[in-house]
C-alpha cells in the first residue's frame, strides 16, 4: 500500500519544486521590469536634455550668424525683440502622471527622496 503513494508523493515533490522555481524567475523578472522602468526614464531624460543642448546650439548658432552679418562694432546689448523660450523642453508624456497644479520638479525631487530612504 505505501509503495502505490511514492510516485504520487515524488510527483507532488517535483510539482513543489518546479512552482517555487516558476516563482523565483517571476520574481527576478520584475525585478527586471523595475530596472527597464528607471533605465527608460533615464533615457527619457537624456532626450530631453539633448532637445535643450540643441535648442541652445541652435541659438548660438544663429546669434553668431546674425553677428557675423552684422560686422564688427561695439558691443551691444542684445535686443529686445529677440525672445528666447527659458527653461527645457519636456516631452508630454514624462509629465501626464502629475496631478494639476504640481510643478514638475517636486517630482523629481519626492522620487529622489524615496530613493534615499529606500536606500537608508
């Protein structure tokens, strides 16, 4: 009678190994989820950084063009007419998360904080 139970007990043995197994990888890929996650943030805000280089490049660029036409003189102060958008450029869908009326950068700085203290 007892040796009809062994090949069901070493069935239930293996089925418990395999699930704790399929549990261990599942975990590890979320893990791994939460890593692509910061990575693409990461990367998003290399963009967004790189969308504002080539915006001030652009500037520069035409100032020296717009200098060079002009010809050498004493130095002038750069005129009124000439409006330059101040702060960085965004990609609406890095911001579609945040309640109204909260500035984007305090964001940044509670994720930085939970950072911190996730680490302490």
């Amino acid at each position: 009678m007892y040796l009809a139970l062994v090949p069901n007990l070493l069935s239930n043995v293996v089925q418990s190994l395999l699930n704790s197994e399929i549990d261990e990888v599942s975990s590890k890929i979320a893990a791994l989820e939460t890593i692509r996650n910061q990575l693409q943030q990461s990367l998003l805000r290399l963009h967004e950084e790189e969308l504002e280089l080539d915006e001030e490049l652009e500037s520069v660029m035409e100032r020296l063009a717009f200098e060079a036409r002009k010809g050498p003189s004493t130095p002038s102060k750069p005129s009124a007419g000439v409006k330059r958008r101040k702060g960085p450029a965004f990609l609406p869908s890095e911001h579609d998360d945040l309640p109204a009326g909260v500035a984007f950068m305090v964001r940044m700085h509670v994720d930085l904080w939970k950072h911190v203290l996730m680490e302490s």
